[in-house]
C-alpha cells in the first residue's frame, strides 16, 4: 500500500485569499493546517490564468503551446497525456469530482465527452476518460449538461432560478447586477447551502472515497467550482462577512485619477478594457465597463468571494475528516491550490484576462505530505519563496507514488523548502497568453524570474509586438510602476526577455481549434 | 467592443470529385450521418428541423441548394439566434481533389463560434465517412 493523494482545486482564486497566506477576510482553518503541517509555496503560479488551458496543464503536466489548450474553447484532445492515466496504470483508483472543463461548456450537439457522460452516468466508456474511471461534474451554477445541474433538475428543481446565471439571453457572459450596491454577477441566492455546488462536491468525493477498498491506492481529484464568480453564496451564508466592514484591497487605489494613471503606464488594452472599448475575450462581461466599478461593490465582491472560500475550507475540513475515519489519514498527501487568480478590484478591474499580474498569476499551493512519509525525506512545516507552477503538479503526484515521472512531462517534482528548490533548479515559472476572438487577437509570454515579472507581446490586435511589462516584485509588489521602458533596468530587461524566450517550452505541431466561447 | 455578430469559416480538401462529397453534404435529410450530435432531422418543404444529442429541437430554413453551384445555405431561425446563415460550397479544385468551405454567421456571435465548431468537427468526419483521404 502506497501513499494515496488528494488533489483540491478551486477555480479563480487568489493568494492573498487565505489566511495562511496573510489574507484577513476568510477565516481558513483547514487550509492552514495543512500548510502548518506541510509546505506553503509562496510563488505559485499558473502556466495560464484561465480555466482550459491551466486545468490542461494541471493533468498533463505540460505548458499550453505543448499541450495546445491556448485558450478557453479549445478542447483537450482525449489522447492527450494525463498524469491521472499514469497512476491509473500504475494500480491508483482514480476519480475527479467537481469541475473538470478541458472540454467546453458551449455544447448543444454534446459532442464532448465530459458533457455527454452527464446524461449517461459516472464511469467513461471505456473505462476511463484522461485516466478518470470515476468523473461526476460540476461548474458555477445550474445551466450546463453536468451531473450536478442533472441531479439539481432532478431532486432540487426549484433551486434551479437560485443561482445567478453566468451567461445572459445574449449568450454574453452576464453583466446583470445585484447585491446590495449593483456589482456585477453579484446575486441573493436563497438556494439551501447542503445543496450549493461546494457541499454537494465534498459530498460526491466522500461517496466515491467511501467506494475504495481500505487497502487501494487512491488518486482523486476534487475541483471545487468557487470562489470563480458569480459571486452568488447561499444567503445564509452571507453575514459571515460584513461587505461593509471590507477593506478595499491594496491594489485598489480609490483615487479615481491614481488608478487611471497606473493602468496608462501599461500596454494599452489594459485601459481599453477599463473604459470598456475592448474585450478581448469571453471572460468578462462585454457589457460591463470597468470604469464603473465602484469601491463599495469591489468591498461587496471581496466579502462574497470570502464567504466562498470559507465554504470551500470547511467542505474540505469534512473530507479530511471522512479520510481519517477511513484510517487513511497518515498515508494521504493532500495538495490545495487553484487554476489561476482573480483580479477582484486590482487596478479598478474585475473577472480576468490577458493582464499577467499577481492578481491573476499568484496562486495559493499548500501541500501536506503523507505523515507517513516524513521519517523519509520531507520535512515539517516550510515555506518555499522560490518560483513553481502548477506543471510542477503532475511530476509530483508521479514522486509521490514512486513512479519516475514520464518524459512528456515539463515540470519537476514540487521542492519541499528552498534548500531543495535551489539545489534542483527552481529559478523561474511561465506563464503564457494567446486569444484569438472574433478578430481580436491578444498573445503575451511572461516570465516569472528573481524578483522581476517580464511579460513580453506578440504582435495582435491592440499591439505591434515591441510592447511590455516589467515589474520589480520587491520594490513595487502591487506590480503598479511598469518599468519595460525604464533606461536604468534596459540591460536586465534585455536578459529576462533573452531568457523568457530561451526558455519557451516546444510547440505542439498542430494547432488545435476554437470550437466554443468556453 | 465585443462584435455582436460573429463570422467563422471552416475548410476541409479530400481526393475525390466534388460530387462525392456534394452527394452527403447537398442532401438536407443526410445530416445525421456526418454530424456528429445530430439524432434525426425532419425535412418538410425548404423546413429542416434537426434534434440534437442534448435534446433540443433546431429549426431551419433552408435557402439554397444548388447542384450546378453545389451551394447549400440555410438559416437556423430558433429563438436564440437573432440572425443566422450558413454556407456550405463544395469546390472543385481540377486535380482530383476538392475543398468543402463551411462558413457561418450568426448573431449573437458566440453562436457562430458553437455551429462552427461542430460544422468544423462535422467536415472532419467527412473522409471516414466517404472512404476518402484528406489532403494536407
């Protein structure tokens, strides 16, 4: 019997979100935990920082343009390498429980296999699908072909109007308002918290964990769809957190002229956006103009998207607590983390988009090795500061089931303290951009390295490919002064971009399609 | 500003004449054997109405079928789609190929990116379909 691993993803959450990681709103007790007990990665970063493509990466262990998820829509190809596969093969009992979205939502015809298998139950033809035997599914609401909207349809028909609906009659990702001060995708959701999608994903896990012999190896995955707008908790949750009583975030400068000063030192989609003249991709409502944000509404979002995670950590808190009446627990390695940030009031902006900037690219990572195995060779409790992404992911699961990591992989096992990052190479992290939407293209590469943040263009629709950002993470850690045009740092610039472009990982020889919004 | 209306095109060579390929993509009733998701279709009159996989009904009006041309063009006038045509045309390229061209637009323009992509995985299916091999 080996180690077994508990993967917990959520979707679209910040770093500063968790109290392990200095965040004051949620209170995050099981999280913290686990980090007391384990490793906390205080640099952590996505390989992209929307849904398909990051989540492609997290189960290939590959970067986008080798894996060819370059943006939301593009599914993944079912051959594609999975880590879950490998374990599979290797003995592991397998399952994802939540949101898995490497195949789009957008489906009328269900030609996608996550889609179609809502209707149909919870084991893949074939046995299994990305090494998957067990995939029951679930996203931010009601609508959609998975098997929480069918089993809501079905047992809970009259929550199905609770939830706000992500997506307008326009087919536009909604811009509808509500709360108590209009902000965008924030809905009352009188809708029973045992029933809301968090609840119903800890209970689906501990079914299927409830299904495998004492004796198995495990591998399972559970995606939680939040804190990932709507903003939408269950009501009777909401009194957790006083939007009033919010702070308004550090980067949220409130002064209207300040705010505006910082986006206009930056490429120029960034103020594009915010005056709501360009949208470059489906991520956001194109209805909503940035602009409009105002700092009561950025205090409302912070305060739901807070309830959410403490939703999030306490329905983790009962599956830990299942794992251990299993008498599983000192053999379980647990390792929480997200599929990319959320600016969340950042810079006057909200949602995400081809913006490279902590809020969307600093992610939470904690991993609390098997107790189990820490006579071996992982220490207690640590902090690693030096740069990893979630391409670190796969390998890991791989070490931690003993299995050399195969060759298709591109990350390396995840390092336990810093000793080890430095011994082993972690030194920098990439983070890559490409949308090509309705005749605007946007294309970044971004390089996390020492204490910069480069983030170098591609020729497209708002640039000529000479723009770019550079950030001094210690001097300037909101990421507000870009320095790519600053003579005084024009020699590093130039061997961070040298690096940047060095480092690019190999392209997948052919391009896969666009076939949906999302 | 996002584009309300959207314009998406598709293309698919094959070795073979443009008949054979017209034969499947010109015949309104044969759609259910070359897109994948499409249960049945109903053809009445210039109406085709198709049921897909997830149940929904979609009603169209066809408006072309040109034989001489090998033009199909139709519209799908469910409620969701404020304006909608696509355009299939089967050319011959004179050296024993031809190239299929599947061109959609729609507003709202998510729309045009949802048929596309199924039209696009449609065409691909095309040469197991036909036997036929498809030509870089």
């Amino acid at each position: 019997m080996g180690r077994k691993i508990l993967l917990v993803t959520t979707d679209q959450q910040r770093y500063d979100t968790l109290a392990c990681n200095g965040g004051t709103l949620s209170r995050t007790p099981v999280i913290d935990g686990l980090a007391a007990e384990g490793v906390r990665y205080d640099r952590a970063h996505p390989q992209s920082v929307v849904c398909m493509p990051s989540r492609s990466t997290i189960v290939t262990g590959q970067h986008p343009s080798t894996h060819g998820v370059w943006m939301n829509g593009v599914p993944l190809p079912g051959d594609a390498p999975s880590v879950a596969e490998v374990l599979r093969l290797a003995g592991y009992r397998t399952a994802l429980v939540g949101k898995a979205h490497f195949e789009p939502y957008f489906d009328p015809f269900l030609r996608f296999e996550e889609n179609l298998l809502s209707t149909e139950g919870t084991t893949p033809h074939g046995g299994s699908r990305r090494g998957f035997e067990h995939l029951e599914t679930a996203a931010h609401g009601a609508m959609g072909p998975l098997h929480y909207c069918q089993w809501l349809l079905r047992e809970h028909p009259e929550a199905l109007g609770m939830y706000c609906r992500a997506i307008d009659d326009s087919l536009q990702v909604s811009a509808a308002v509500g709360g108590d001060t209009g902000a965008p995708q924030v809905k009352v959701n009188p809708i029973d918290r045992g029933i809301y999608h968090t609840d119903w994903v800890a209970d689906r896990t501990i079914d299927w964990l409830d299904s495998v012999d004492a004796d198995d190896d495990w591998f399972c995955w559970m995606s939680f769809p939040d804190p990932h707008h709507p903003w939408d908790p269950p009501e009777s949750e909401v009194g957790r957190v006083d939007w009033r009583e919010v702070p308004l975030p550090a980067g949220y400068p409130e002064d209207r002229a300040t705010r505006e000063a910082i986006i206009d030192g930056k490429p120029r989609h960034w103020r594009a956006w915010y005056d709501g003249t360009l949208v470059s991709n489906y991520e956001a409502p194109a209805d909503w103009v940035p602009a409009t944000l105002t700092p009561d509404q950025v205090r409302e979002v912070n305060a739901r998207n807070a309830v959410e995670v403490e939703l999030i950590d306490e329905a983790l808190g009962r599956v830990l607590t299942r794992i251990a009446e299993r008498g599983w627990d000192d053999d379980v390695d647990v390792v929480f983390t997200t599929d990319h940030g959320e600016l969340q009031g950042d810079f006057g902006l909200l949602f995400k988009g081809p913006y490279h900037v902590d809020g969307l690219m600093r992610l939470p990572l904690v991993w609390r090795p098997a107790p189990s195995s820490r006579a071996d060779d992982v220490p207690g409790a640590s902090v690693v500061s030096r740069p990893v992404g979630l391409v670190d992911l796969a390998p890991t699961f791989c070490a931690i089931a003993g299995i050399e990591p195969p060759e298709w992989m591109q990350g390396k096992p995840l390092p336990v303290d810093d000793v080890d990052a430095e011994a082993r190479g972690f030194d920098k992290v990439l983070t890559e951009w490409d949308s090509e939407l309705f005749g605007t293209d946007v294309h970044l590469r971004t390089m996390m390295r020492d204490r910069w943040v480069v983030t170098a263009y591609l020729p497209g629709t708002s640039h000529d490919g000479t723009e770019g950002e550079l950030y001094d993470l210690v001097d300037d850690p909101l990421q507000q002064v870009n320095r790519w045009d600053d003579p005084a740092v024009r020699p590093l610039r130039d061997d961070l971009v040298a690096d940047l472009w060095d480092s690019q990982p190999p392209v997948r020889p052919e391009r896969l399609a666009l076939e949906a919004p999302v | 500003m996002t584009a309300r209306r959207g314009s998406m095109r598709h293309a698919i060579r094959l070795a073979c004449p443009p008949d054979t390929v017209w034969d499947v993509v010109g015949a309104p009733e044969r759609l259910p054997e070359w897109w994948e998701g499409v249960e049945s279709c109903i053809v009445e009159g210039d109406e085709r109405t198709i049921q897909t996989r997830s149940g929904l009904p979609m009603p169209e009006r066809m408006l072309t079928i040109d034989h001489s041309l090998r033009r199909f063009q139709y519209r799908i006038t469910a409620p969701l789609f404020v304006e909608h045509l696509s355009t299939i045309d089967v050319h011959d390229l004179r050296d024993g190929t031809c190239l299929t061209v599947y061109s959609v637009d729609a507003e709202p323009a998510v729309l045009a990116l949802v048929i596309s992509g199924a039209a696009r995985a449609a065409l691909n299916h095309l040469p197991e379909l036909l036997g036929v091999d498809r030509v870089p």
